[in-house]
C-alpha cells in the first residue's frame, strides 16, 4: 500500500513538472491540471488523515465512526444540531445533541 508521503511526493512531482513548463500550449493545461491537482491533495489528506466531522459536514443517511460506542453508525436524519437521530446494525438508535469529536469518516483506533 503507498503511504501519505509517497502520495504527496509524486503529487509535488506532477506539480513541480507543470509550473516549469514554458509556452502558450501549456499554460492552457496548466491552468486545467491546478483544479485536479487540488483535488488530488484533497484525497490524500482524506485517505490518510482522518479528522473528526463537524456538524456541517453529516448528511442525512450517512455511515460514519462512532468514537463513544466503538463503532460505525448511521446518521438517519438530522433536524438540527440538538436533534441528530443515529442508528447501530444492533438495532439500538438514539435522538440526540451533535457532539465534537464524536463522529468520523473511518474508524478510529484507540491508539490514535
């Protein structure tokens, strides 16, 4: 598996290769390529970063890590940032207050 500084090396790479090109064609491409490369970046920080999610970033019928319960849960719906119904494979769901820290696109280990 390539790691986060393997990734980045060659995104660096790929954008050091497109600013020093020199002439009409390839200021074209090299404002088309700027779009992509940042989107790629964005990618490798998700892939490898795993930040928790803040309240604007859950959807409705969203999965997501749940670090209180070990587990990954299912956002059903959210009516605002006091009322966020949460669902478990268990069966078990609950209604309750958004929480900082709480939710994240991956599981997170506890030696993180």
């Amino acid at each position: 598996m390539l790691t986060k500084e393997e990734c980045t090396k060659a995104l660096d790479n790929i954008t050091l290769e497109v600013s020093t090109m020199d002439n009409e064609d390839t200021r074209l491409i090299e404002s088309n390529v700027d779009v992509e490369i940042n989107l790629l970046d964005d990618l490798i920080k998700e892939h490898f970063d795993n930040p928790s999610l803040k309240f604007e970033e859950l959807e409705d019928n969203m999965w997501v890590w749940d670090s209180y319960f070990h587990c990954y849960c299912y956002i059903g719906l959210i009516v605002n940032k006091n009322c966020v119904h949460i669902g478990y494979i268990d069966g078990y769901s609950s209604d309750g207050p958004f929480e900082e820290n709480r939710f994240y696109r991956k599981e997170v280990k506890d030696d993180e």
